[in-house]
C-alpha cells in the first residue's frame, strides 16, 4: 500500500523526494505546451501515440534535447529473465523517472510500463545528452531494471533501485556509469560519497566506516579498509556524515552524532587512504 500511494502521488505532482525522484507519466499524445510538467527543474514534454514516442526537455523556454523512438503506445517489448525466458509487456505508459544535469551534459531516464503504473515491471532508457548527441542504454532484463538516479562523482551517475519499495527485486545492484555510457562498477554502495570516480566512502551499520575502490569489479565487493566508530556512550545516533579529500590526499571523514541526552558532537576522523590508520 504504501509503494502504491508513493508512485501515485507523483504522477499527481512531479517533485522531488529524498529516496527515489518522481516521475512523469504520459499516457496520450495531448500537447502542454502552457502546462509542460516539470522533472528537477526541467520542463519535459512527452507526446506518446501509436507510432511512438518523443520526448523534449527544456529549461526557461529553452529546448535543451529531444529523444525519440519508434516504440508505440500499444507495441509489444520483453523483459529477459535470467533464465533467459521471456515476458510480454505491452507498452501504455512512459514514465519519466528523472532528469539530471552535470555541466553540459544531460542525463534522462525512461520506464516504459503495461496499464499498471504502480508495477515494478517495465522497459528503462537511459539517455545521455552531450554536445548536440544523444547515446542510450536499454535495460531490459530483470537482473537489472534501475528506478532511481542521482549524480555520482563529476560527469558520471549512480543507478539502482529502493528495494523497501520493491520487495519483488531479487538482484541487488547499483550501478555508476560515465558520460560515455561505460559501466564503472555494478555494485557500488548505494548511498555512499563518491571522493573520485573509483573511489568512495560508506557509512554501514550506523557506525563503521568503509573506503572501497569501485575499480574493483569483484562481486561481492569488499571495502578496502575500515573503521568502527567506538564510544564511550554507544548511546548515539547519527543526523548526518560527509567525506572528502584533504590537500594531503587523506581521507576526512566528519560525522554529526546525537546522544541520547540531546548532546551533540562532531566527529572529525581523519585517516590514511592506503592504511586506513587514523590519523587524528
């Protein structure tokens, strides 16, 4: 029930929220051109008929890029199970799950799902805009059918799914691919801090520090280094963490922390990047 009021509350008001972006649903080929809706900030204009569908973004009247394909509203396309069997899905619905920009380069990602709009189940396009070209990705299997995006580290973004809101999600990976389209890991921690491309820090248990080198492709990945945070009250709660790199290229890692007696602190770790010792 709750996933159910989640995915239709956004396609009542598209908004942003914490956990996964909203998304835009077009299930005719009516023109808003007064009343386009708006994905993070950019207009998103999608005309969806029997031919196929086109899709332009915009910003302040601006037409920043248009995609377009010719898959109609009707058509059949399949989902690849990892058996290698397949499932029908006829095509009624696109959602536009999100918009992102890093610089000049624009990010756009699709759903295209059957009648029921609140199934995990569907077809996603991933679009890349950069210099007057546009590349995709289609995934279609279900080891891997991504619904939310963000921005990882510079020009490159971070894919992979909430699984409270899809318990159905059987394959657990996060993806961080490029402006290029080239897939960097698929099994990148999903709410860590990117310090550069490869290399990031996770927060795991509420309490221990993790520094992986996403080049890695080993699955399971495994941190290089990490460090639990030891208390003399355990009594703590985290608000809130960052990390980032120092001119002496270490790795600082500051934490906000709550007591339960309403103290608060703030921890400012900092360790070796190859050693993981800390240094202060």
């Amino acid at each position: 029930m709750n996933r159910i009021l989640f995915i239709l509350a956004f396609l009542a008001l598209v908004s942003c929220t914490n956990e996964e972006k909203e998304a835009v649903d077009s299930t005719d080929d009516t023109e808003k051109k007064d009343d386009i809706p708006i994905v993070n900030g950019f207009g998103c204009e999608v005309n969806f008929n029997e031919e196929g569908y086109a899709i332009r973004v915009s910003k302040d009247n601006n037409l920043l890029f248009e995609v377009s394909e010719d898959i109609g509203k009707g058509s059949k396309q399949y989902l690849e199970s990892e058996s290698g069997s397949l499932t029908k899905v006829n095509i009624s619905n696109i959602l536009v799950r999100n918009i992102l920009q890093y610089e000049n380069t624009y990010y756009l990602l699709l759903d295209l799902k059957d009648y029921n709009i609140t199934s995990y189940w569907g077809i996603r396009k991933l679009y890349v805009a950069e210099n007057g070209k546009v590349n995709k990705i289609t995934f279609n299997s279900d080891i891997f059918l991504p619904t939310v995006m963000n921005l990882w580290f510079e020009n490159s973004i971070i894919l992979f799914v909430p699984y409270s809101l899809y318990p159905e999600v059987t394959h657990y990976e996060s993806r961080v691919y490029d402006n290029s389209l080239r897939l960097i890991n698929k099994h990148c921690p999903r709410y860590a801090k990117p310090l550069d491309m490869t290399h990031c820090v996770n927060l795991e248990d509420n309490k221990i520090i993790s520094f992986y080198d996403i080049s890695d492709t080993s699955s399971p990945l495994r941190p290089l280094w990490s460090y639990i945070i030891e208390l003399e009250n355990k009594n703590f709660t985290i608000n809130s963490w960052d990390a980032s790199y120092s001119s002496n290229n270490t790795v600082l890692v500051i934490v906000n922390i709550t007591y339960i007696t309403g103290e608060k602190e703030v921890l400012n770790l900092e360790f070796d990047k190859e050693t993981g010792e800390l240094i202060k």
